[in-house]
C-alpha cells in the first residue's frame, strides 16, 4: 500500500510541476530536468510515469478536452432530437455553431485554459484552430447526414470534403482567435454569439436551406 502511495504521490507531484513549468515558461522552453527538479523527483523516476514530456502535457490537457467535448456532443445530441425542417436554421446558429458550453467550461478551468490557449509552443497543441477544424468537421457531417436522413436537406447535396474543411476553419479558427485575445467571459460571449450570426446565413446557403431575414 505504501509503495502504491508513494507511486501516486510522485505522479501527482510530477503532474504539477509540470503545470507549473509550462505556464511559467511554456511547453517548448521546459526541460524534464526543470520539471523533476521542481517535483524534487529524478528523470529516472519520470520516466516511470510518463513517456515524454508531450505525454506529461497531453495528461495534463485532456480530463479538460473531455470536458469540453462530450458537452459539446450533448449539445448536439439534444439539438438533433428536437430537429425538424422548421426550426433547421436555428438549430444551425443556436446548436452547431453555439460555443457558450465550451466557452463556460474553459473560463471554469482558468489554469489549463491558459496552458491550453497560451504556453503549448512546440508541442500539437500549438495547432489548436486546425484540431478544432478536424473536431467540428467530424460532428458537421454527421449532423448533415440526419438532415439529409430527415429530408431538411436534399438527398442529392453533396460536399467537397476539403471545401468543408475550410468553411469550418473560417468559424472555429476565429473563435480561437477570440479566445486567444484573452477577453473576460463576458465578452466573449458576445463576440462568439455575433459570429454566429454572421455566419448562419452563408451555412445556410451552402446547405441549400432558407435563410431567414
């Protein structure tokens, strides 16, 4: 029991230190020798837990990538239980495009939002808008598959997969770069729900859908 503690202890310890590290000097300028030093702990003894430092931060950034989307798969999920071809543009705006759980979440956790959004140089991370992108896009053909399932959309509409790509990273590229401005909750809120609006239209159209004045 006491070795099993002392193995969790040391976990916990190098976890933090971690942390620590990367918001003091980012992900790229920390070395394992910081981190164990830190964590008064060996690089013998990191290893034992975690591969690399890239594991060390992806164990870090992960219960919060959880978080962030499984409440945005229940969003959806919700949305398209109450979907019919007479609410599919508010749907679009208010469920597809809508970020205020995300948004939420990420203000709730201040910490790895700033690890997540500022200190991730040099590692995948540092790439957020293209893995936002590659996220979203996977949940945007699903939903236009029930909609075509439903008959909200022609059967016959069909996508270019790259064309897709970029009209997703035109929104959530955008939203990244909202949240890197670091605004308070509030504000970027609002910014965020202004690009909903200005892009619903343009969704729409492409998907051959009404517009709504």
């Amino acid at each position: 029991m006491a070795t099993s503690h002392s193995k969790q202890t040391t976990h916990d310890l190098l976890l933090q230190a971690g942390l620590t590290s990367f918001l003091d000097h980012g992900y790229e300028q920390t070395t394992l020798r910081e981190i164990c030093r830190t964590a008064h702990r060996t690089t013998g003894a990191f290893y034992q837990h975690f591969a690399s430092k890239a594991a060390l931060l992806d164990e870090l950034l992960d219960p919060l990538l959880h978080q962030l989307t499984t409440a945005y798969d229940q969003q959806l999920a919700a949305g398209l239980a109450r979907l019919t071809s007479t609410n599919a543009a508010a749907f679009w705006q208010e469920t597809v495009l809508n970020l205020d759980q995300i948004i939420s979440t990420l203000y709730a956790n201040e910490q790895l939002k700033r690890l997540l959004l500022f200190r991730t140089d040099g590692s995948r991370y540092d790439q957020l808008a293209e893995l936002a992108t590659q996220y979203f896009t996977t949940q945007i053909i699903h939903v236009i598959s029930v909609m075509q399932e439903r008959g909200i959309i022609k059967i016959t509409f069909q996508f270019n997969y790259q064309e897709l790509h970029f009209h997703v990273f035109a929104f959530y590229a955008t939203v990244c770069d909202i949240l890197k401005h670091d605004y308070p909750q509030p504000e970027t809120l609002v910014l965020s729900h202004n690009l909903e609006r200005f892009f619903t239209p343009s969704w729409l159209k492409w998907l051959g859908l009404p517009v709504q004045n």
